[in-house]
C-alpha cells in the first residue's frame, strides 16, 4: 500500500491481499459496489472532522469498513442458507 493512495484502491488492495490475488484479478470491481469517486473524496478532505464516522458496504464476499480515519476493516459475509438444502 502506498501513502496517499485513495481510500478505494487502499480497499482494493486488502481484499485482495485477503484472497491472495492481484488487485487487478477481483471480480467484479470495487465501482460495482460504490461509487469509488465519492468514497474517495469523502476521505481526501484535511479536516478530519468532516469525515463520516463509519461507512459500511458489501464488496467481494466481504463487509467492508471504514472509520473516520480511514482506517479498512475487512469481515468475511455469511452466505444465505439455501433453503432447499436445508433439513427439516
């Protein structure tokens, strides 16, 4: 991770890292789940202040989180149980 870099490919970045491929190799991209260019501005602000509290958003079989600091925090998702599969 470089200093600097956008919150969105900071993000990019850890899942990948996470599922062991390149960046470029997730599918689908990060801009299929947020708009990039409005989370990324949220964050470039200097007043710390102005920075949302937390932003959570489902991205790649994981719930992303994001503080006020920008700070990344990746949670494995849960699948849905398949009702058909399920015993009664």
């Amino acid at each position: 991770m470089q200093p600097n870099q956008p919150l969105s490919l900071k993000i990019v970045d850890k899942v990948a890292e996470r599922e062991g491929v390149q960046p470029e190799k997730l599918n689908p991209p990060i801009h299929s789940a947020i708009n990039t260019d409005a989370l990324d501005s949220l964050y470039e602000a200097r007043d710390s202040k102005r920075n949302p509290s937390t932003i959570e958003f489902a991205y790649n079989g994981y719930t992303v989180t994001v503080d006020s600091r920008g700070d990344v925090d990746l949670e494995k998702r849960v699948a849905a149980l398949d009702p058909e599969k399920t015993a009664v």
